[in-house]
C-alpha cells in the first residue's frame, strides 16, 4: 500500500502548507511545470519524487524529467504526462499511450484546474491536480492525495488553499 500526493504546476513554489499536505505521503508525483531543477531536487529530498517536465520547464529539467512517464504502482499502470487533457478531449500524444498501454490511472497537470474523472472508454481514472504553486490566473491552490492498494485506489483527498 502506498499514499501517494500527485501535484502540478507548482512553477517554483513548494511552501509550508503544501509540504503540510504531503507530509503523509510516500511519494509525489509531479506532473510538470516544476519550476527549476532546483526545485525538483526540494520536493525529492522531502519525499521521493517521479516527475514530468512542462511547457515552462527549461532544459536541464527537461533533460532530468522527461515529458511522459510510464510506470507501476503496486499493481497500477499509470501513465502521466504534463499537457495531456481529460476524457474526450485528450491531447494527441496522451491519447496514443492511453490507446496503447490502456493505464488504469493517467495524471496530467497543465490546465490548472482539478478535475478528476472516470473515463469509460478507455477504463482509466484520469487525474489533474490543478495547480500547487502561486503562479496563474488560477484563485485556488490544489493539490491531491490518493491510496494505492494492489490493484486498488482509494482514499482521494484534495487540498485547497486560496492564494
């Protein structure tokens, strides 16, 4: 079992009520828009980090993370990606690897507005964690927590702080 916080766009922030909420979790998940690898290196040093570069990420974070990622938790297949849109709407390169690797959970950041939906096409539970950081027209802070459990997850949780 493992609790997982997943965020994004942080675009250089990473403060004291955001370590506050992910100070239960086992790992986070960043869905790009870092900051700086500098920042990158913050959050892993807190937690351990698996983490996808943005559109605002310069090169040497590009170069560290890269723009998809596909991997396993417990018995999850996930596949995250920062410009990846939602159910319906899917940004081409995001709608490739879902139609390939048919994941069980897909995570994208970028919009800056948490959405969480069932997407029953493709049997995925699609995920953004809207925006974490102080920068964008977006009013509130977001970010998720979530339970993975062998093939299971549950216990989603979601921070709010207005900027």
């Amino acid at each position: 079992m493992k609790r997982i916080g997943i965020i994004s766009d942080t675009h250089g922030c990473f403060d004291e009520p955001l370590r506050n909420f992910l100070s239960e979790v086992d790992e986070i998940w960043h869905a790009g828009d870092i900051g700086s690898l500098e920042l990158a290196d913050e959050i892993a040093a807190f937690k351990p980090l698996r983490a996808v570069s943005g559109n605002i990420d310069g090169g040497l974070t590009r170069r560290v993370y890269p723009e998809l990622a596909v991997f396993r938790c417990e018995e999850v297949s996930v596949v995250m990606t920062h410009i990846g849109g939602y159910p319906r709407r899917y940004a081409p390169k995001a709608l490739a690897k879902i139609q390939a690797l048919r994941p069980k959970l897909f995570v994208a950041g970028h919009s800056h507005i948490l959405k969480v939906q069932y997407d029953p096409v493709y049997e995925v539970l699609a995920v953004n964690p809207g925006a974490a950081g102080s920068f964008g027209f977006h009013k509130l802070r977001t970010a998720l927590r979530l339970t993975i459990d062998g093939s299971e997850m549950r216990d989603l949780e979601i921070w709010e702080l207005k900027r």
